[in-house]
C-alpha cells in the first residue's frame, strides 16, 4: 500500500509539475499575444477615432442640412487625407447649393413681382374694357338714334313742304 501511496504521491506532483508549467506556457503566450496584438488594436481604435469623427461630424451636418434646409451649415475641415477630401467636397457643395438657392429665391421674388404686375395689368384691362364697353353701348344708343332720325326725315320733307310757311 506504501508503494500505491507512493506512486499516487509521485503521479500528483507530476500532475501538479505538468499543470504549473502548463499555466506558464498559457501566461506567456498571453503575455506574448497581448504584446503582439496589444499595440496594433491601440493603433486601429486611434485610427477609427480620427476616421470616424470627422465623418460624424458630415453626417450631423448632412442631417442638419436635410432638416432645416439650412445650407449655411460646414463642417471643419481637420487634415489633407481622404477624409478632408471628402469634407471639402462636401463643403463646396453646400457652397453651390445655398448659391443655387439663393438665385432661385432672387427669381421667385422676381417672378412674385412680374405675377403681381400682370395682376395689376389685367384690372387695369379688364376696368378700360368696361369703360369701352360701356362707351361702344352708348355709341350704339346715339347711332340708333341717328339712324332713327335719317329714317324718318324723307318722310318730314314731304310733311314740311306741303304745310306753309
């Protein structure tokens, strides 16, 4: 039984031998992986940072844009990379559709102008056409009558003559 204890004892430390190196190899290669892996995902997470702020920021200004139609809005251009590419693009659109607006908004109060004119033409028009109207009824009335008087006067000739004088 002192030989079974004895083996049993000798296996155990194996065993505990076996799990200690075991939980150092597992310790190193984690030490090693976090060096390994540790500095590029610190690098990625910088970069997403710088990469994805200023596209937020077009993005918020995008749907500031849409919104309120306020075409006033930019966003700060930060570096020369693509992404300040991207933002200057973007900037320089807004600059020609805030232009392109305010033209349209300068031919509309004009068009507004020119509709209100017509307007004020037609009344004007529609007021002499009445006026003309009215003249032409009372021209008519007056040839009427003329024509009235020329019809009857060969019949007051005769009349005048034969009554004396």
């Amino acid at each position: 039984m002192q030989r079974c204890n004895q083996r049993l004892n000798l296996h155990q430390q194996q065993s505990l031998k076996l799990r200690q190196r075991l939980a150092r190899s597992l310790g190193i290669l984690l030490a090693v992986g976090a060096c390994a892996l540790g500095p590029p995902l610190l690098l990625a997470a910088g970069l997403a940072g710088r990469l994805s702020r200023p596209l937020l920021e077009v993005a918020q200004v995008a749907r500031g844009v849409v919104e309120r139609q306020d075409y006033s809005q930019r966003v700060v251009k930060r570096g020369e990379d693509e992404v300040g590419l991207l933002v200057e693009a973007f900037n320089q659109m807004l600059d020609r559709i805030e232009q392109r607006e305010a033209a349209l908004n300068a031919a509309n109060g004009a068009l507004q102008q020119e509709i209100g004119e017509h307007k004020t033409a037609r009344a004007e028009v529609a007021s002499l056409n009445l006026g003309l109207e009215r003249r032409v009824a009372e021209l008519t009335a007056e040839l009427e009558a003329a024509k009235k008087e020329l019809e009857s006067f060969p019949f007051s000739i005769p009349h005048d003559q034969r009554t004396p004088l």
